[in-house]
C-alpha cells in the first residue's frame, strides 16, 4: 500500500443540477490513525439525492461546501488498520469517508457489518439508510394492512423500491411513479410493483387513477410538487402520506410548496420523515430485510459505476434521474468485491 | 303572522372581503310547508368563514351563488307549523334555513335541540358545528395529553375558543394566536388561554416562541400562512398539526401554500379536518359539552346583531376579522329569545 490515494473534490459550486465538472479528482495522502482511530479502504461509495442539498448547506448537520472541500459521503468501507479498542482490522463499517480510497475515523456513528448477512453493497441501499427509511416510514408512520393501495414516488431509486417491496411483504397493492417507460418495467419486473406510472407521459394523471383504481390509502412521496397533488386527489379519506424528500428541492434550492385546502379536503395525514430518528430501529429492520433478500421476497438493483473517478458522472447521472436502482460506485480492489 | 317575511340576497358576487352592500334585504313569502315538510321561524342566524367560500363555490357541496339567491346559513329555529311525522310544532332545530325569518325543511339534516340542556344559540357555537371541529380535531386526531402545549390560531372565534376551552380540560397548556390585543385579553380572561399572541404585532414570532417556550405539540390551524409556518418551527418531532380552515383563503380564493421541507424537518403530523366526517360524536361530544358549561368549566361570548337586515354588516365585520367571539343574529323575537 502507497501512502498516495485519490479523492474528490468540489471545483465549482454546482447551481441546479450537479454536472461532472462541478468535480475534480486530486491526489492526496491516505492519512494515519490516531489514537483510538482506525483507517478504512473505500469498497463502496453510496450516492444519494441528500448529498446534494449537504453541499448546499440545505441538509441537517451539514454547513455549505466550499470550493477545494472534499465530497461528502458514506460508504461500506474495510478496516485496514486499527487504534481503536473495538473497531477489529478485517472487518467492514458503513461509515462516512467521503469521496476518497481512504478515511480514518474514531468509531463514531459508525455500522458495523456482517459479510456472511448479505451482500456487503445492499447495507447502503435496501439494507442500509434507504431500507430504514422505507422501513420507518411504512411501520412507524404510514402502518398500512393487507388489501391497501401504496403510490409510491421515485420508484425505482433507493428508498422507492425498497417501500414498494416492503410494501408488498406487508400485502399491499403497490403503484410505482417514475420517470421513464424503463423504470416503470423494472418497477414491475424486478421489483414485483402491481403497476407503475410514467409521469413523463401526458396522460401521467389519468394513468395514476386507472392504475390506483382512484383509491390510495397511502402516498410515499420523493419528490413533492405535481406527482404528490395528484395523490392528494385520489386519496382515500383519512390516507396516509409520507414526507421523505423533496429530490427536486435539492437541485435548485427553490422551495417545494404545496396548496393546504386540498390536504382540508382529502383529510388527509401527512407526516415528515427523519430516518436518522430512527437508527434504534436499524439492527431488527435488517434481520428481516436480510432474510427476505435471501428467501427472494425482495430483490436489489443496483447502478454501479467503477474507480473513484467515475464518481462524479455517476451523481450527474443520479441527480438527473438517470440512474436505474441504488447509484453506487466501486471504489475498493476487485478482491475485497469478491466478499460480496 | 302575516304571510309576508325578509329575506337577505345576494346584490352583487363579492370580490375579495365581502362587504355590506354585496347584499340587499328583500319582501319575500312566508313559504307553506308541502306534505312531510315543516315550517320555522329563524331564532338564531349562525355566520361562518365557510359562508365566504360557499357562495364562491369553493366549499364541498355548495355550487357558486348568483346575484338574487338567497344567502345560504345554518339557524336554531323554531317549528311553528309541522306537517312531518317526527318534528313537533313547539320544537327548536339546527337547520339549513339560509338567512330569512322563516325556512320551510323536510327534515333531512336537521338536529334536534334540547332548550333545557343549555342555552339555545350555544348550538351554533361551542355546541355546534365549530364546538364539534374543536372536538373531533382534538380527540379524533390530535389527541393531546395532560401537560402538552397547544397553539390555536382565530383564538376568540368559534372554532378557536373551542379548541382552547377543550384542550383546557383536557390538561393542555394554551396559547392562542389572534389579531388585536383586545381579542388576546379576551382569550386569557374569559377563555382561559394561557397566553395568546397578537399577530399584527411586529415581535409576534418571539412572542410566540417565548409564550410556548419554544414547544408546540399540537397546532390547531384556522388561517394557514406565516401563523402556520412560525407554529411548524416550534413544534416538537413527531407534533400534530390540525389543518382545519384557511379564513385568508375564502375571500380571496388565492390558494395558500407551505413549503414542505419545514414539515419534513420538523418532522410533523398533519391531519386535514372536515368536520362533516364527525356528525355521529354530536351528542356524545354536547352532553359532555353542555356539563362542562354548566360547571363553569367552559365559557361562552357571542357577537350579535340584532335583526336580519344587520346580517350583511356582521358578516362583513366576520370576514375582515372584527368580531369577538363566535357571530350569531338574533332574528326571532324577543319572547322566543327569552328561551336561552
């Protein structure tokens, strides 16, 4: 191992959506734990649409990114040397490294994983922050029972089709709204969806009724705006809607606003999400996500992009609607892969 | 009786907060009551916010009115002629008779009073219609606790010294936000309220963190707008907000919007309230009602006018925000008024 890595960085604030040379890639030191510290190698980047409001100063926790500042990000990362009394070498932590091959960390909010669980890459989608959050949301908030109808936004990405799954478990009728004829086909192909709606067809609106029946007990929005006043329309009396994200928010910062007097007369309950309030919940959720990965009751689809330096096409891609399941990016050696 | 009796319509359709003079009284017919039909004498005119979108046709089940309808209303009435199997002559009722002195009715929708249960014009205040919202919001959806905090906006309206009154007994800490200090006096001396907020006061947004310690669990929202908006970055995770009128919205007919990263964050519960849903909690909800008024526990002011023709001021007075406590005409004579 060379004490050289590669790491990403912010060249240009982006305005509105992230382009590839909002980034450049610099060469850096990997640097030395302390005390009570370990370093870990980068696997597995996770990209998320929140990343883009972080840098912005718009996400909880995090103040705005300055030209030069090292991307944010977490990732399933091995253990490759340790100070720490509890953090063993060998094993693997979803933590927050940033996009670099290496970062050191004092344990802190660290996750760690169990490699013979599942495959290492699904902690960050289906059984990571994304699973959680359909999770939480669905069990904590919403509470659906068998026979309701579930809309829900961004079908296909990472918390979208991990609540429309887990959706299904739970015996619901699920209906996908995504914004391509290709997503709708995977929505339903791979992720078992009862039906899925094109928003970007003129007719989205009509299709979201005839699809629905014109009955949905729950709405699990993404994206806020037209997709989540059309569900306000065909909501049930008493339905439930879940606040997750406002993806488009967080490419151009412009606030998301919605009428009230709809939400009056669809009495409708609304509830904002926070997944981070609900990390107790973590350990269980996973046991069983685990066990219907491995039994086939849900599946993971994942955008993969390989080297670090592919990093800043692939959140391009994301932000941009472009990428198809969870948007994540190889960065570890093709051996330690192999364990998953 | 003669046969002839006032009737207030339309004169011109308002623009924006209705004035006096978009109404004129008129000599009409004392209608004749058909078979299965009864005749009443209008004791008690109710006026309400959600006459103001009725006429626009912006309230469920109110088509747009035109110049010369009869302006539509909710009275106590006396029947002074029955010719329906299960309505007395002598009895007083809750109905539909628009805002003349005398409504013919075939029984539908009509609720039946007691006079010795409490005092009769109390059936379109705290124990009525806005009494009901006041309750159903509470119990049915809200559903506070002993020792939480609870802001009602419209504090010394109908609805809104419901609210305050109820959430009284049932343990909360109240604070009311209304338009003029005197309302706000009023809401501390003879509701109760805990506080209340002056929203025209250039401080209102301190005033309210401070009177709430900055922490709301509950909001009972009437107006939407700033109030609403300031109220969601009190309120405590998971706190509930009753989305129950926007008065501002029904003269303007100008949708009010919110921005839903604030309820995401703040990770709110929003519940939309029409009252109509919670018709069968009326009398369980006015036996209690009635007790407590009796004990003292709960309180009523009422802004009456006196005699039809002063219909169209007090309206207008309603709708720009002048009246204090809940608007009643008094229509009947003196000697039925002697009832209450």
């Amino acid at each position: 191992m060379t004490n050289r890595q590669q790491r990403v960085v912010l060249a240009r604030i982006p305005t509105g959506t992230p382009v590839e040379d909002n980034f450049r890639v610099i060469d850096g030191e990997v640097p030395e734990p302390g005390a009570g510290e370990f370093l870990a190698r980068t696997v597995y980047l996770s990209l998320d649409p929140y990343l883009r409001s972080a840098i912005a100063g718009r996400h909880m926790g995090h103040a705005p990114a300055a030209v030069g500042d090292l991307m944010p990000g977490r990732s399933v990362a091995l253990v490759v040397r340790s100070r720490h009394p509890d953090v063993l070498e060998g094993g693997f932590v979803v933590m927050e490294t940033g996009w670099q091959e290496y970062a050191v960390s004092n344990g802190r909010g660290i996750r760690r994983l169990d490699p013979t669980l599942a495959p290492l890459s699904t902690a960050l989608g289906l059984l990571g922050m994304p699973g959680l959050t359909a999770w939480a949301g669905l069990t904590q908030l919403a509470r659906p029972v068998p026979g309701e109808t579930l809309v829900v936004s961004a079908a296909t990405g990472g918390v979208g089709s991990s609540v429309g799954q887990l959706a299904k478990v739970m015996g619901c009728r699920v209906i996908g709204v995504a914004g391509s004829d290709e997503k709708c086909a995977i929505a339903a192909r791979v992720f078992g969806f009862d039906g899925c709606v094109n928003y970007r067809h003129e007719s989205w609106r009509d299709d979201l009724a005839q699809a629905t029946r014109r009955r949905v007990d729950v709405y699990f929005d993404n994206v806020g705006g037209p997709v989540l006043e059309a569900a306000m329309d065909l909501l049930v009396p008493r339905g439930r809607v879940v606040l997750c994200g406002l993806i488009g928010q967080y490419n151009t910062g412009v606030p998301i606003t919605m009428p009230l007097a709809p939400v009056i007369r669809a009495r409708a309950q609304m509830f904002g999400l926070v997944v981070y309030d609900y990390e107790p919940l973590f350990d269980s959720y996973v046991a069983r996500a685990a066990a219907w990965l491995r039994e086939g009751r849900m599946r993971v689809l994942e955008d993969r992009a390989h080297g670090l330096a592919s990093a800043p096409a692939a959140f391009a891609r994301l932000m941009s609607g472009q990428n198809v399941g969870k948007s994540i990016v190889v960065v570890g050696p093709e051996a330690i892969e192999g364990h998953s």
